[in-house]
C-alpha cells in the first residue's frame, strides 16, 4: 500500500478531535512522519487544548505526543473572515467536527475554505451518500449537506474529496437508536428485513481517510466510499446469536409506522434520531456493496459487524 503514497509534503489542518477526529490525527500523524516536511495540526478551542479535565488532557497530551500541532479557534463563534485567515496556512482541510456544531455550521466552513483558498477542503459528510437520499428526506439536516456539495461543485479553485462511509458500526448496536433490544433480545428491522445499512467504525474510517489523503493519484473533487460491512437489518439477529450465544427474534419497523413514530416526537433529542431511523428504513444511499468501496479495491482490512460486536458486546449482553 505504501508505494501509492506520494512524496510530496502536506501541510494538513484536521478540525476537531471527537469520535471521528482523533483517529483520523492519530493516522494522519503515522503517514506524515513518513513524509518529511508534512506537518499535521488540529483546530479545537482554547478551553480545550487548555483543559484539565483528565480525559480531554490525555487527549491533547497524545496528540502533542504526535506531533500534532493545536491551533486555537472557534468553529461556531468565529467569523467566516476569522476562519479563512486560518484556513489559509494549510494545503488541506479536513471536517471533522460533525453536525452538533449545528445545522449552519457546515455551510459556514465551506464558505471559510473556498475564501480561504485551501487547495483541498474534506467536508464534514462521512456518513451517507446525501445525493442518492435527495432533499426532502425525513432527517432535514441532509438538505444542509446538499448545499454544501452544490456549493463546493460550483467552483474550481478548491478541490474537494468527500468520504462516504454509512453509519458508526457502534450505532447500530446503540440502545437509543432501537433497531438491537438487548432487554427483550429482538432486532427491530428498519423498513424490511431485506433493507441495507453500511457500516464502518471510526478507527477504519481513521485510517482509510490518512490513507485517501496521501493516495496517488490524488483524489480529487470526487466521492470516495468506504465501508466496514454492508449487511441487511434480517442478517443481524443471527449474528447476535453467534455472539452472544442466546436467540434473538426480528421484528419489523414499515417506514410508515417510523414516520408516524418521528411526527408525533415532542422530545428534540429523540426527534433526532427517529428522523435517522425514518432514512435508513427508507434504504435509499445509506448501503453501498463493499466491494465497490476504496478499501476494497486496495486490499485494505476493515473492521466487520460481527467482529465488532464480539470486540465490544461482551460480557453485559452475553445471555
């Protein structure tokens, strides 16, 4: 793999250090010092490159640890000038600070880094494929997205890469999310039991987008898929079964039935996910065969369901 790796430096700025954030410096960081002059930063605010709070302090002590340089900003309060202005130092920007920054905060980034005149901007949209899912869908967030894809798309001075990868593999398997009850052990099939969903873990999307970056030929204002696994919600209950050693039944969620669900939420937080629920019952652009994938393609291992439920389930689920 490493033969398709350039040798020209990079001078890259990842935003944000989260979930998705902290594997792609960590990886980021390992090409780099494979390719001298290549220097990696991260944006976070002040308070928390300066936080004392133990966790985040070992956070920020890795990433110095790295290499990682800290720069100090503020996504949300900052201006689109103020942005730019940082922007600007970099060959490459990479999103990775997700939508809880809020619904305005992906089209302000975008605006930031075409002004900014980045040569290569990555956009917050590791998730699903927003075109094939189209506006209007039940999660509005996505239509946040589609700008920022019409407006990156209508230029030239910028290229951009984005990097589709379906859900966090760890989501499916989340209490909240509904769609695995470990209390009455039943799969709650979203929309059929034929319905796909693409998984990938953090740590694999990590690697594959350092990897993306450094590839050559360069990518370069396309979409990149990835994916860990690509399963259908019927195929769950048997692996939950080889995992957890006890029987689980399925039971299906119609998309009718997750939009009546959505439309009668008053909680906001619930709201939120009961939109998720809604688009991937729907089955449009959140699945992809992985055998079309980047990963793929290159040969490269990634982290399947199966391996990830029996790496983290464990003792708590096991009947």
């Amino acid at each position: 793999m490493t033969s398709n790796f350039p040798t020209a430096t990079q001078s890259i700025l990842v935003l944000g250090a989260g979930e998705l954030g902290l594997p792609v410096l960590r990886n980021l960081a390992r090409i780099s010092k494979q390719k001298p002059g290549s220097k990696v930063s991260v944006l976070l605010r002040e308070s928390t490159i300066n936080s004392q709070t133990p966790g985040k302090k070992k956070e920020i002590d890795e990433l110095r640890s790295l290499g990682v340089n800290m720069v100090a900003a503020d996504l949300v309060n900052d201006s689109i000038d103020q942005l730019a202005a940082v922007f600007s130092q970099y060959d490459t920007v990479i999103g990775c600070a997700g939508m809880v920054a809020g619904r305005e905060t992906p089209m302000k980034l975008a605006r930031a880094a075409l002004q900014s005149g980045v040569k290569r901007y990555f956009p917050w949209q590791f998730g699903v494929d927003f075109e094939v899912i189209g506006r209007g869908s039940p999660q509005d967030l996505f239509d946040a997205q589609l700008d920022v894809r019409e407006l990156l798309r209508a230029q030239s001075q910028t290229e951009w890469v984005i990097i589709s990868t379906g859900m966090f593999t760890s989501f499916l398997f989340e209490p909240v999310f509904g769609v695995v009850d470990f209390d009455t052990d039943t799969v709650n099939a979203l929309g059929s039991l034929d319905t796909e969903v693409t998984l990938t873990t953090p740590d694999d999307i990590g690697k594959l987008t350092a990897d993306i970056v450094f590839f050559e030929p360069r990518f370069r204002n396309e979409i990149v898929y990835l994916a860990g696994d690509t399963l259908a919600y019927g195929e769950v209950p048997a692996l939950l079964e080889r995992v957890l050693k006890r029987p689980f039944k399925s039971n299906v969620w119609p998309v009718s039935f997750l939009m009546d669900e959505m439309e009668k939420e008053s909680d906001e937080g619930l709201k939120h996910i009961k939109k998720y629920r809604a688009v991937f019952a729907q089955g449009r652009g959140v699945a992809w065969p992985k055998d079309t994938t980047f990963n793929d393609r290159h040969a490269i291992a990634t982290t399947t369901a199966e391996q990830w439920a029996v790496a983290h389930l464990g003792d708590a689920h096991k009947g």
